[in-house]
C-alpha cells in the first residue's frame, strides 16, 4: 500500500475537511480516501441521504397522496369502548 502527501492545501480547505470529517465521525484520512474513491471512480458515491428533518417533503405531496393517507389513519381515531370498560 502506497503512502502519498498532499501539499498546497490551503488553511481554508484544511478547515473545511476537519469539519466534514468531524461531521461524518471519521478521521481525516478515512475521508480523504473516500472522497478520492469517489472521485476516481473507484466507489461509488451512496444514493442514501440522511436528513434530521421533514424540510424535503414539504410541499411534495399532491391531493390524492393527502386524501390517501387521511384515509390511511382514519382507525387511529376510533377509541374501542370495550377496551375501556374496565
């Protein structure tokens, strides 16, 4: 396995490395290579994205995906009186 070192990476690309990193709970090196991979060619980048919200459903859904899913949840209201009796 080779070993290579890069030269001219500026303070600004340096930071900006340390923090995806830092971000993605990898070492530097781990991203370095992956990023390398990726852009080779050599892996493929994941189609998966991983969001920490809803951002990117808002205002996707048409009127029938609404209706569909009011429907879908409508036994979510009914209270079984049975159950309560108790």
């Amino acid at each position: 396995m080779a070993t290579m070192t890069l030269r001219g990476i500026d303070d600004t690309l340096a930071q900006t490395l340390k923090e995806l990193a830092k971000n993605q709970g990898v070492s530097l090196n781990t991203l370095a290579l992956r990023l390398i991979r990726e852009a080779t060619g050599n892996d493929k980048r994941k189609r998966t994205a991983v969001h920490h919200d809803l951002d990117c459903l808002a205002g996707t859904w048409t009127e029938e995906d609404e209706a569909a899913f009011r429907h879908a949840v409508e036994p979510f209201d009914m209270i079984d009186t049975e159950i309560w009796k108790q």
